[in-house]
C-alpha cells in the first residue's frame, strides 16, 4: 500500500530540518505558514530561521517546488467568516512552502528576485525535481541572509529529491558555519547518519541542493527536441553543493492501524510498496502495524535488480514471499511483484493511482484504483475504483464482500434443501401410491410466494461476528462444499421425513386411508357424499401449513450451518419481515375465501387438531435440524477426524497450503 493519502491523511507537515550538521525543529500547525518558526534542536528556544545554512536550503525548495498555500475565507450563507489556510500542489511540496514562509522567504518574491528558466518534473525513476532559475551576478546570497555562494553566476539550478540520489551528486556541501566547503567522506558519513535518524522517526526526508552556474550549455533552454531530459538532467545534475534535509510527517489515517490488524486476523498479508527511503518506509510500515515480527522483511527493490536487470524468478518469488516492505520502487517494480506473488499461488489485490501504475493494475486479480488522486488510464484499467482513497475502506469492503458471500451460500443451501424436500415429497407419495401431497398450483405458490422472502432474506444476512478470522477461499472453490452439500440433503431428508409423518397421520385422521388407489373408489363412490374428497383436501391443507412453518424455521437455522439457532436470532431484521410476509401468505392460502377454492385448501375444516400437528411438525424439524448441528459441533471437537475448518472453505485443507488463501494488497 502507497503511504501517502491511503494509510496516511495526505497532508504533510515539515517538523525537522538538517543543515551544517545541525538539526533543526519547525513548529506551527496545519498549512498555516504565519505560525510557528525554526528552532536549533541543540539549543533549546534558539532560533535557527536566520542560519544561512537554513534560509539557503528552504529557497532552493522554494524555487524547486509549485505548490502555493492561499488563505480564504468562508464567506458562504450561514459561515461564521473564518479563514483557513489551504494547500494548492504536490503534498510533498507544501510542507517545503509553508517552512520557507515561516523564515521570510514567499513564493511571490521569490519567483520575482529568481525567475524560472526550465523545469523538470518529479519523476519516479529519477526521483527528483530540478529546476533552473535566473540570477542576477551581483547578488552573492542565495536568498536574503543565505550561504554566499552565488557571486557571479547568471542562473541556479535548484533539486529536491531522494536524499540517495542527490548527495551522490554533491561535490561540495554547506558546513557548520554556513560556508561552502569540498563534501568530504566523513561529511557524507553525518549526512547519511542524519538521514537515518530522520528516517527511522517516520519521516519523510528531502533532500535539496543547488548548484551556481555563470552561464547554461548550449541548447539546454530548446524545446526543439535536439536534447533530451535526460541529457539535461545528467549536464545540471553534477557538482552539486548539498544545501540540507527537510523531513515531513503525514500522520497516519484514522482507523488505519485497526484496519491492518483486521487485515491480518482475517488471512491478509498487507504489503507496501512506496518510493520512500527505506528507514523511512520502515518507521511508518512499524507505525501502523505492516511490520510486527522480526521475520517480516522491509526491501529496498534495488535488491530486485541486478546490474539493471531483474533477478531469475525463483529468486524474485523468494524475496517477495517474505517480503512486507518495498522501498524505493519505480513504477515497473510493482508490476513484478505482482507476477511473482501470482506464480507463487496468491491472490492479489493491487491498488494504484498513477498512468505508470496501469500494467500492474491489469494484472492483478483485482485492481483497485484510486477515485480521487486516481488518473483515468489507472481507473480504466481497474477492476473496482476506491472513492475515499482510503485503506481503511478497503478492508471494510473485504469484510462486507465476505458477508455477501456467506449469505449467497445461505440462500443456496436453504433454497436447494426445501426444493429437495419438496421434490422428495411427491416422488415418495408417487413410488409408494400415496395420494400425491400437493397440487401443481399448490407446489408454484410455495416457490414464489411462501419460500422466496426467507431466501432472500438469507441473502441479506450481516454476517457472523467472526467472519474476519476466516481464511480467504480460493477463486476456483465453488459455492457450495461436500460438507455443506451433505448438511443441505440431510436437512431435506429431516424436512421431507418430518412433513411426510404429519401428511401420513393427516390421511389416517380425515380419510382413513392411506393407498391412492383406494382413496380414489372412495372418491367415486356416490354414497361417500364426498367426504373423502373433503378429508383430502383437509390432509393435503394440514401437510401445507406444516411445510410452510418447518421452512420458516429452516430459514432460521440456515442461518449458520454449525451454529446454534439462538445465537444472534434476531440481528437480521430482513429475516422478521420475510417471515411475516410469508406467514401472511399461508393464512390467505388456507384462510381467505376464493384464495381456498382455488388452492383448494381450507383451514378452517381442519381444526384445532390439524393446527397443533402441523406446529408439532414444525417443531420436530427445529428440533431435529438443532440435533444435526450439535452433531457437528460434537463431531469437530473430537481429535483426528478431519474436522470441518468453516473458515478455510474446504473439507481438508492441510497447513501446506495455508499460504496459498493469503490476499495480498499490493498498493502504490
């Protein structure tokens, strides 16, 4: 996961500088340049704003940076007319802003005193900006009050970068007493150390530098194409002098850490990929939690690459399996990464924001890019896009898409055990010369009618409390396991064994017979007076209502396939109503006149004792139904009998291949 605006907020404010082999400290809040100012870390209270040391290194940023802070004012209906500050640009660039104005130095003036002769962009691979701007020889000061170093020289080329990249560029450096000095090996040594220590305290460390020059190479202010950036970039980039460090902090997002720790309770492995310096990346990946055990890995992915090329495959998927941290990545890294946590079996999960970022985003399994940072070739080529650009979102969408999918599984178990039953019902009847239980209308209103608001409603279940525990399932597991196919054909038997009882006792009571054929003379016979007929249909009427009430509480104890059904009985409202709706429909089925004639069931002829036995049905499945799970339950307790693991979705998952349910969210 990138750091920046995902487990970060995106707003970055600079806390500490390093210039001369002195550290400094930036107070002040928010984006608002007016407060606070900059203080020497050695010397308590005492201003550092007027070191050269300092003032040089905030100009250079200034002069390499386009962002603006502006202060407005909400002037809107009902607004009490306060102002704020609010930051224009990079994230990176307003911390280097809003420093510089709290020791003088304004982007106005500046812009003034050194116009712009050329830019050239941030960009991953190189991982700094550099600009050129225009002198005036008479000036000696690199900004007001700064390190002499500009006599003579008609332009400054100004870079801010990866403080690797810019200090193997230096020759020369600012030294304690503000001067410009030749950058000895032991100088590099403070500076690295400083860098270090910067690093290891979650912040994010610039380094900036400057180089005089009387006059530019020829061709370097063409836009006709005959030099290349690059080329331009390797004639500036040289014989630096090292200015100084500006670290900024981004404090993490809100719920960011919890959302990790859910993460990995629910079989997750988070992995960042960031451009950050390694101590850097490693500080704030410990911070929110990436990084816990000893044995996870933070990586600079310079170690991907030999001699510019990758390594062989087997190597790559060796780092990368352990790996939680990727330092100093260019966009083609995270692309690599991805392929190889793919062939080593895992899923991934890859998030991105950046044109660069579209390759990775395609091959993924899921690619999720940013909504609001996010530009439109990251977003087309994704799978899902991310409103918030917020981690924390993501995991709430894992948790949420889990729940769904334990409710389909739900609904298709209850939906295929009563149709099951259903179906075994009237083969039965068929095989064994019972009158057939049901008509073909009776059979469609129970599908369309009394069955579907309960399926549905399973559908919408809010999922089990410690559904985040669970192992992530494999793409090609389908929706329905062996043992959850034998809970679903058990439950029908018990369904389709409990109604039929209630059906057989109904002939015997209101027909006394129980062969069809027989039932048929009696129905024929005129002396009967149709009382046979009746007695059929009062049977058939007590086996339907019973059917009705054994699927509503089915729909109940489908609510977890192991579970008791009085744990968490009401926490799906969706499931109270569905069962109101499909009672309702039962007693207009046998109660409301015209709906009986047609249905030809009557509930009224049946009595109080074809009532109580159809609710004793009912209860025998609830009952029955109750006994299977706590077989179950009993059933996994007991030592080597292959216990069903609900969480790893399979009926035998062994530890070797645990590994392979990890997610992997891979972010840029």
């Amino acid at each position: 996961t990138d750091k920046t605006g995902t487990l970060t907020e995106g707003k970055m404010r600079a806390v500490k500088m390093w210039s001369g082999g002195v550290e400094y400290s930036i107070t002040g809040t928010g984006f608002d340049p007016t407060s606070g100012s900059v203080f020497r870390s050695d010397e308590e209270c005492v201003s550092g704003a007027n070191d050269p040391g300092v003032r040089s290194t905030l100009m250079a940023a200034l002069l390499c940076s386009n962002a603006r802070v502006e202060k407005q004012t909400d002037d809107a209906d009902g607004a009490d007319g306060t102002s704020r500050w609010v930051p224009n640009g990079n994230s990176s660039e307003v911390p280097l802003v809003v420093a510089a104005a709290k020791v003088g130095l304004r982007t106005e003036e500046v812009e003034v005193s050194f116009p712009r002769l050329l830019e050239v962009p941030f960009s991953s691979a190189r991982k700094l900006m550099l600009t050129v701007s225009a002198n005036a020889p008479e000036r000696s000061e690199f900004g007001e009050g700064g390190v002499h170093m500009m006599g003579g020289h008609s332009a400054v080329v100004c870079i801010k970068g990866a403080p690797n990249y810019i200090l193997q560029s230096c020759s020369s450096w600012v030294g304690r007493f503000g001067d410009v000095e030749p950058f000895p090996l032991d100088g590099r040594l403070v500076a690295d150390q400083a860098i270090d220590d910067l690093s290891s305290q979650a912040l994010r460390v610039l380094a900036v530098a400057a180089r005089p020059m009387q006059s530019l190479p020829q061709g370097m202010l063409d836009d006709d194409g005959t030099m290349s950036v690059g080329d331009k970039v390797d004639l500036l980039c040289k014989d630096l002098t090292f200015l100084g460090l500006v670290a900024s902090i981004d404090p993490p997002r809100d719920g960011v850490r919890d959302a990790i720790n859910v993460a990995h309770t629910g079989h997750m492995r988070v992995v960042m990929i960031t451009g950050d310096y390694l101590k850097t990346a490693e500080a704030i990946a410990r911070d929110v939690g990436i990084l816990s055990a000893e044995d996870e890995v933070a990586l600079d992915c310079n170690a991907l690459r030999t001699d510019g090329n990758y390594l062989p495959e087997g190597d790559l998927d060796e780092l990368t399996a352990k790996t939680r941290v990727f330092a100093r990545a260019q966009p083609e890294d995270k692309l690599t990464i991805v392929l190889s946590l793919q062939r080593q079996g895992l899923v991934s999960a890859m998030t991105g924001d950046g044109v660069n970022d579209a390759p990775a985003l395609k091959a993924a399994d899921i690619g999720v890019a940013m909504g609001i940072q996010g530009t439109e070739v990251a977003k087309g080529a994704s799978d899902m896009i991310l409103t918030d650009d917020n981690f924390v979102s993501i995991v709430g969408a894992v948790e949420k898409g889990r729940a769904i999918y334990a409710g389909i599984r739900k609904f298709v178990a209850f939906i295929m055990s009563v149709h099951i039953a259903e179906v075994l019902q009237i083969f039965i009847c068929i095989v064994t010369e019972l009158p057939v239980m049901r008509s073909p209308i009776q059979i469609l209103y129970l599908i369309l009618v009394t069955d579907l608001a309960p399926s549905v409603a399973l559908g919408l279940e809010p999922g089990e409390k410690t559904i985040m525990f669970d192992w992530p399932r494999p793409k090609a597991e389908p929706i329905l396991l062996g043992w959850m196919w034998r809970s679903t054909v058990i439950n029908a038997l018990i369904l389709t064994g409990v109604i039929l009882s209630v059906y057989i006792w109904a002939l015997y009571f209101y027909v006394n017979e129980l062969n069809v054929k027989e039932i048929a003379k009696m129905v024929q016979d005129p002396e009967n007076n149709g009382e046979a007929f009746r007695g059929l249909e009062r049977a058939r009427t007590v086996a339907f209502i019973s059917l009705v009430w054994a699927e509503n509480v089915r729909a109940y104890t489908s609510r977890s396939f192991d579970q008791p059904v009085w744990v968490d009985t009401f926490t799906n409202p969706y499931m109270q109503r569905a069962i109101a709706i499909a009672e309702t429909a039962l007693f207009v089925a046998v109660l409301v006149p015209g709906i009986t004639t047609v249905l030809r069931l009557d509930g009224f002829s049946v009595g109080w004792i074809g009532w109580l036995i159809a609710f004793i049905g009912a209860v025998a499945v609830l009952i029955i139904c109750e006994f299977y799970k706590f077989g179950i339950r009993l059933w996994n307790r007991l030592p080597c009998t292959g216990a069903i693991d609900h969480g790893k979705g399979s009926d035998s998952t062994s530890s070797d291949d645990e590994s392979s349910r990890d997610v992997e969210d891979e972010r840029e």
